[in-house]
C-alpha cells in the first residue's frame, strides 16, 4: 500500500445535541409503558424510529473537526484513530448537502462510514488511491431501488391491473383462486420493494435484482447522468446509464431526497470507470482470441500456458511478452473471456508479485465469472478448475 498521503484534513462527526433530541421519543415512550399508558407507547417507538433513521441519514448540523491524515502499511491514521486496511469495504468520493467534498470510508455493516472533508474531488481519489480503494483499484456496492421503478409508471399501472384482477377473479371464482389471486398481489408488492444491488468495477457495473443479473463493460458506456421522476406523490431519484448503441439503462436509487449522496456517488464511480477502448498487444489480442471450435477447455488451459511460457515461439510467430499479457488483463475494455485467458497464459511465468497483482486485478472486477476467473488463474494448481472457470467466463471468439 502506498504511504505517500498525509494531509491536514477534516472528519465529520455526528452532532450528539442532534441524537439526543432524535432519542426523546424512545425515552417517551418508556415512560408510558410504565406509567400504563400502554395505548399511545407504539406510537411514540414508532415516532422515535423515524425521526432516529432520518438523522442518522442526513446527519443534520454535524461537527467538523480538523484532523491529520494519514496512510500507513498499516491503513489509515485519522487524528488520533488507527484503521486498519482490512476494516475499510469501500471508498467513495461524494458531497454533502452543504457543499463540502467528502470521502466516505464505509466499514461493516454494523459499524458506522467515516467521512473526511477533503479540498476537491481530485484530493478525495488521490486519498481512495493510496488506500487502493480507488475505482479502478476495486469494486465498490450500492444498494439501489426495485427494478420496478426505473418505469415507475409503468409500475404504478401494472400494479393496480393485478389488484383489480385479483379483485375480479376473485369475486367470481371465490376459493383457491381468491388465494392465488392475493398471493400474486402481495408478490408484486414485495417485487416492488426488493431493493437491487450494484456492483461497480474497473471493468464495468453489474446490476442484481432477484434472479436476474446483467453487466455492462466499461467500455459501452458513452455517458451517465442523474435524474428524477415523479411517481405518484413521491419522486424517484437515480441514475441513468447511456450505451455507445443508444441503450439507456436506468438505475433507480431512492424515492427520498436524503439519499442523493448515493445518487452521486454512484455516478461518480461509473463516471470513472466508463469509456476505456481497448490498449492490448494486437498480436497478443489475436493469439488469445484465436480457440478452435473442437478444442475443449482443459486444452485451452494448456496451450495459453504454452503461450505464456514461450513455447508457442517459431522462426515465423513471435512470442508472447508478460508484459503484453499484463496489459490485456489490466485493460476493461477488452472482453472478458480474453482477459481470463491472458491470466490463465500469465500463469507459468507468476512470481509472489505477479500473483498479488492479479489479486487485486480480480478484487477490481465487478463481473464476477470474471473475478473468480482471475482468482484462479493466479492460485489455482488445478487445470480443470482452471478450465471450469474460463467456460464460465465464456469461449473466446472461435476461428477455425
């Protein structure tokens, strides 16, 4: 890990004036329950619930206080708190609701972010950078909205078509089709409500929602941009992808205004990612791309580690350099099957380096036949494990 930043920063603390009024509810309702007033003590829970999960999203009037940072072999050294590498799952640069420019250090999920105030975006990833948790350093999550309301509309109409045919089946059907017809009802509701995940990588950004999944390569995307939409009284806020081929691909975030720092971090992190062209070796390109249809994938294994080792040299065909290996795995822009057979052809020649390198080549991947993939290209001593993967992957573009 670098050691190269130490700057005199800013940390954001959460304002305990703030927290303790967002507590009063619960205090409240304490007392009605031992008071008796048994009637009016949910209410207040509830009351209490909301008001809390609203501060800690907005994080209303916080503290600002200056702190030295500073990055360590080690992790990260905030005033006078230690984090360790390990601890931290991501990084992202975003902005508050006041203007300032933040990085957001997200831990576990039951241990709260830390946000450090930087000057700019360009000194936020320069500290992501030397944590190696910049975009094309490693994968960053989002959780994002139901699929159902990139349209919500179309949502919107659909569900009351369900409702009134439930109604009506029901009605005339009476019985087990009244059951069904409910059951088919609440399964909408819930589609409507499962959130999808968003898996952002140098390579691109992979979108999983129930049992569909769908990844879009770095270089396909021409632009991306925010936007929202009204559906019903409330307004959906999220982020719209535009393919080189005119495709847009809608991800909905939020219907509330307190989670547009997701909004924009998430931009932010496709936005760095999106529009890399390919920079491989030609020769290289077309000697990994080159898999016969009758050859299998425990053949293949085999003949991209001959081609790593050199032995596919001959006075008329040059050999391949590691180097033009390192860069077809390194570049998100050229498909993913050759990537994975670049790595696999990396394979005799990976030293402690190199195999570290390609470890975090696969932490950086958000498709994950990829990732796995490239973990085993720099582990695995198993060629039909090995080939197993580069199935997954998908064949290389076959020539005769």
């Amino acid at each position: 890990m670098s050691t190269s930043f130490e700057r005199d920063l800013a940390r954001v603390h959460r304002n305990r004036w703030v927290l303790a009024v967002a507590a009063l509810p619960f205090v409240v309702g304490a007392a009605l329950v031992v008071v008796g007033v048994h009637g009016l003590a949910p209410m207040a829970f509830l009351g209490g619930g909301l008001l809390l999960r609203a501060v800690l999203g907005k994080n209303p009037w916080p503290r600002i206080v200056p702190a030295r940072v500073r990055v360590t072999g080690y992790g990260v050294v905030i005033g006078a708190e230690r984090i360790r590498h390990d601890d931290v799952r991501a990084g992202l640069v975003l902005r508050d609701g006041d203007g300032r420019t933040l990085v957001r250090l997200a831990r576990g999920p039951l241990t709260p972010s830390i946000d450090v105030v930087v000057g700019d975006d360009d000194e936020g990833r320069e500290l992501l950078h030397a944590l190696e948790l910049d975009a094309l350093q490693t994968t960053a999550t989002f959780r994002a909205a139901s699929r159902l309301l990139a349209h919500p509309g179309s949502t919107l109409a659909a569900l009351i078509a369900i409702f009134l045919g439930a109604a009506l089946l029901g009605g005339r059907l009476g019985g087990k089709a009244s059951s069904i017809a409910l059951a088919l009802g609440g399964l909408a509701v819930v589609a409507t409500v499962w959130p999808a995940r968003v898996v952002v990588g140098a390579d691109g950004f992979a979108i999983t929602w129930l049992f569909r999944r769908r990844f879009v390569a770095a270089s396909a995307i021409a632009r991306a941009f925010t936007y929202e939409e009204s559906f019903g009284r409330s307004r959906v806020f999220g982020v719209t992808v535009r393919l080189r081929d005119g495709e847009e691909i809608r991800i909905p975030i939020s219907t509330s205004r307190w989670d547009r720092e997701r909004t924009t971090a998430l931009l932010a992190r496709i936005e760095a990612v999106a529009g890399a062209g390919p920079s491989g070796s030609a020769g290289a390109l077309a000697m990994l791309e080159r898999r016969p249809d009758d050859e299998d994938a425990a053949a293949w294994v085999g003949r991209l580690r001959r081609i790593g080792a050199g032995a596919n040299a001959t006075t008329r065909v040059a050999p391949v350099a590691p180097d033009a290996l390192w860069r077809i795995v390194d570049d998100r822009a050229v498909d993913a099957s050759v990537r994975a057979a670049a790595a696999v052809a990396l394979g005799p020649t990976l030293d402690r380096e190199g195999r570290s390198r390609l470890a975090s080549a696969a932490r950086a991947t958000a498709d994950e036949r990829l990732r796995v993939a490239l973990e085993l290209a720099a582990t695995a001593r198993d060629e039909a494990e090995v080939a197993a993967a580069l199935d997954e992957v998908g064949p290389a573009a076959r020539r005769a």
